[in-house]
C-alpha cells in the first residue's frame, strides 16, 4: 500500500481472473503502483496482464490520463513502468475473453 490508501481496481477484474483460473491458470494480484494487475501463470508460461475498463456505452470511452502526465488510459506511474521494462510486453485485458486470449487459452475452455 502506497501513500496509506489500497490501490483501486477495475470493476471487470473478478470476471477476468474468475476465467482465467476456470482453465486452470494460476492468477495472483499485484499491487504495487504502475506494474501490471496481475501475473499469471499458464500451461508453462508467464503472463503480465493491465485490466482495463472495457470500452463501449456501459464502460464507456478510456478515461485520459494526459492531464496527469500519462498517456491515453495510462497513468503517470504506468507509462513509466512500461517504458522501463525489459521483458515480454503485458498484455491489456479488457474483458475475459480477451484474458484468455492473452494467455493462449481457448474461450471454450472456460465453460468446461
């Protein structure tokens, strides 16, 4: 916990984590500021994925962070993050079925 508040997260986060462990994906949330939401674990693989609201009349257009000093829906401490890493890229998630894409995963999966 950062400057004594809890991180928000996105309203669509238990969705897309709820999907990916119906494959059998190992999920665990990661909470420190500007890194990805969560790091998963898949048939071998790693996976670093930023859930973001989805876009559309109900979650509407991404808010902009450039007043901030980040970019398009991106906060400050995120752009930074990005910028640094030297790994794979994350991948952003905005709804379960692009969660299990992301990891490879088939959509039909998820409802055995």
């Amino acid at each position: 916990m950062k400057g004594g508040y809890a991180r928000m997260r996105d309203g669509n986060e238990p969705g897309i984590v709820d999907a990916l462990r119906s494959v059998g994906a190992t999920v665990c949330r990661l909470n420190e500021s500007g890194i990805p939401d969560l790091l998963v674990g898949f048939r071998g693989g790693m996976y670093l994925l930023e859930v973001k609201r989805p876009l559309g009349a109900r979650g509407g257009l991404p808010e902009h962070r450039e007043h901030e000093g980040g970019r398009g829906d991106m906060t400050e401490a995120q752009v930074r993050w990005w910028e640094a890493w030297r790994g794979p890229a994350p991948a952003i998630v905005r709804t379960p079925a692009e969660a299990l894409a992301a990891i490879g995963a088939d959509v039909k999966e998820a409802t055995r």
